[in-house]
C-alpha cells in the first residue's frame, strides 16, 4: 500500500518513507522453545526516479519480547547469521526500463521467470524463512539478440542462469516493425549449493523456439516448442509444446499460458519453482531426499498459468477495484498435481488491501506440501494505516529435514510521500 505520489515531471526524484511496529509471533520448526514472541519493527524508504530509476531499502528488524531457546539475543539470529542475509536491505534496485538497450533490477525474486520460463519459471528465493537473499537479473538488447542473465543471491554462490533470445526475422531481413515474431532461444541455470544452507549441485539447459502467430491491437497468440536436459547426465531431457496468448487493454492485462510436457530420465521442465527453495534440501513425496536425488517417474503433464490484472474495473456497479490473480496448475499423467495460486486487491478506493497465496506441491502422492499465507492492510488516515499478516511456513534442519511452523502479525504503519 503506497500513498499516490503528486503528478509532476516524471524527472523529478520522489520519496516515501515508512515504519511499520507489530507485534510478531512465530512457531518455529521443530517447536522448540514453543512460541517466539517479537516487537517487529520495518522501516523502508523509497526513491522513485521514473520509469528507469527507483530504490526501495528497508528490512524488518525482529526484537525478542519472550520465547525462545535460553541464552538467545534481543535480535533473531537467524534473519541475520550470514552474509546473503543482509541483502534484504535491499527490497528493489531499478536501473534501466524494459525499452532500455541495458537494465538492471535487485531485491527479492518473487514469481520471477527466466524469459521463456522452462527452467526457471515462478521462482521465490526467500521460500526458506531462514534465508533472506537479494537477488538480481541484467538484460541487454543488442541487434537482433537480447539476452538475460540472473542470480537468485548477488552476495552467495547459489542459483545463477542466463537466456539468450535471437529475432530471426532481424537477423535475416533487418529490424521489424513488430519484434520478436520468430525467435530461437537457449538457456542454461547452475545451483552452486553454497549458500542458504548447502544442497546438491545441478545444472540444466533448454532451447525454445517461439512464432507468433496471431497480432491484433491489444492481442497476440503463439506457439512454442523445446527441448532440455542436464548437461553431462545421460537419458534425462525433457520436451515440451504450447500455446499462449497476451492481452492488453485500458484495464485488462492478461498472459495465458497452456503446455504439454514429457520429462524422462528425471529431467523437468519448472524445477526451479515456487518450491525450489525448500526442494532443494527435501522434495514433496516420500523419498526424503533433495529434489535432484529424488526420484521423478517419466511421463508427461499438462501445465496451464494465467496471470491476469484488472485495473479501474466496476464490479456490481458498487466501487472501483483493483485486481491482480496468478495462477498455475501442473498436472502429471501418473497422479501428481503442483498448485501456485495468488490473489491480491485493492477495495473501498483502495483504501483497504487483500492479498493471499497458496502453494501445494505433489497432491495426489505422498508427501504432498501445502503452505498459505494472508496479509490485510486498511488505510483509515491519510498517513496511518493497519497491517495484519499471518501463514504457514517450513523451516530447513541441519540435516535437510523440513519442520513445520506458522507465523502471525499484526500493527500499524505510519509513512509519507512528496
């Protein structure tokens, strides 16, 4: 919930500064020491330069107020017992828009997609409660190549990877009136294991093409089409075909996604997913072991997303709302299904905000994972606003096991913007 900046030339530097104060409460993994009771104070500045310049900094900072281990601090130690940890100060660093020849974003990755998205695709790097990394992806257009490159934390060996696009139509006819009609890309992703606990290595790649085939004001449709693998490890390769379409309006903005897909050998298209931060040291099932040692039967699946935006839309004739849903199902043909559903909306003017996820990893198996999470924010005062949130959470152990713990919070903002 941000208050509306004043309207002026988009040149001129704004700023927002914030402090939230709740009372935080946390069930730890394992239950030992029962509930962890915290004053939790977030302080945050934001500087909005336009479209191609903005700096949001701030981080939450945990004071013990009972509970808890004996012999524990004031401040948790576990938001800030590594180096990848301090990267939360940093929530988004932006330099550069998507028209921009060179761009740069950092802070937390959450949902993000690697371009084509068959190796990385709806990723969060903070899925770990106990892991707070910053990360960062750089894109750069140069001819008829654009390219992307990420690291899931700027400050730590983990998940890094990189996607290189080619426009075949401007390589072999020139610059088009309408870009990226046909295009031809590779992409390739290394887990280092380092950092957030240590983890199996892997590495994975993929090529796709890609051809729109369908272009109309506000509308496209295609087709896509790929391959992957894991470089060095005979008989796992994976294929994949779909269609998707993208819409935008005044106050529709709509991606459309629907694949089919054959993994084999272990190899699958999404393995750094929602849930990647918490696989990597155990996957849903009832193998007990980190997703790349876990066994993945060969077969195929069906995945379906949508990412849908309603802006300035009346609902029943009552008030203006804003809406955001996201979605994606994964279903597999020998009874697995994988579930990443989030909803958010602004209501009464946008006064009051709702947002709520849901993940649920292996339904249909053993072992399934299911995790949810709720925030409620009601500005009742021009500067002063309530904040709720609460959810389900999975703690990694030493030993890689994951145990189960909650969370619940609940206070007032206060901040101001010029």
């Amino acid at each position: 919930m941000e208050l509306p900046l004043p309207a002026s030339s988009a040149r001129r530097l704004h700023h927002l500064a914030r402090l939230e104060v709740t009372g935080f409460a946390l069930l730890p993994g394992g239950g030992t020491g029962g509930v962890e009771r915290y004053a939790q104070l977030t302080p945050m500045l934001v500087l909005d330069g336009g479209e191609e310049l903005g700096i949001n900094l701030g981080a939450p900072v945990r004071l013990r107020m009972g509970g808890g281990a004996p012999g524990v601090g004031w401040v948790r130690r576990e938001d800030w017992d590594s180096l990848s940890d301090w990267g939360q100060v940093v929530r988004a660093l932006k330099l550069g828009s998507d028209a921009s020849p060179v761009g740069l974003w950092a802070g937390a990755l959450d949902s993000y997609s690697l371009l084509s998205g068959h190796l990385v695709r709806r990723y969060s790097n903070r899925a770990n409660p106990d892991y707070h990394p910053a990360g960062a992806f750089l894109t750069g257009t140069l001819g008829p190549l654009y390219a992307e490159v990420f690291s899931s934390d700027v400050l730590g060996a983990r998940l890094m990877g990189a996607e290189a696009a080619l426009d075949l139509a401007h390589l072999f006819t020139g610059p088009q009136e309408q870009p990226g009609r046909y295009t031809l890309a590779l992409s390739a992703v290394h887990d280092w294991g380092r950092a957030g606990g240590h983890s199996p290595q892997v590495t994975l790649a993929h090529l796709d093409g890609t051809a729109v085939v369908v272009v109309r004001p506000g509308y496209e449709l295609h087709v896509l089409a790929g391959w992957g693998g894991r470089p060095g490890v005979g008989g796992a390769w994976g294929a994949v075909a779909g269609v998707g379409a993208d819409a935008v309006t005044p106050t529709l903005d709509a991606r459309l996604r629907l694949e089919v897909r054959g993994q084999h050998g272990g190899f699958r298209q999404g393995l750094f997913g929602p849930d990647y931060e918490l696989a990597r040291f155990r996957a849903a099932g009832p193998y007990g072991l980190p997703v790349v040692e876990a066994p993945f039967p060969d077969g195929f699946s069906v995945y379906g997303e949508a990412v849908v935006g309603w802006d300035a839309v009346r609902l029943g004739g009552l008030r203006q709302r804003h809406l955001h849903l996201s979605l994606a199902v994964e279903a597999f043909t020998w009874g697995r299904v994988d579930v990443d559903g989030r909803l958010a909306a602004q209501l009464a003017e946008r006064r009051v905000e709702v947002a709520v996820s849901a993940l649920a990893t292996g339904v249909g198996r053993p072992g399934a994972r299911y995790l949810y999470s709720g925030e409620v924010r009601w500005r009742f005062g021009g500067w002063l606003y309530a904040v709720g949130q609460g959810g389900t959470l999975l703690f990694p152990a030493p030993d890689g096991a994951l145990h189960p713990g909650a969370f619940a919070s609940l206070g007032l903002g206060v901040d101001h913007a010029r």
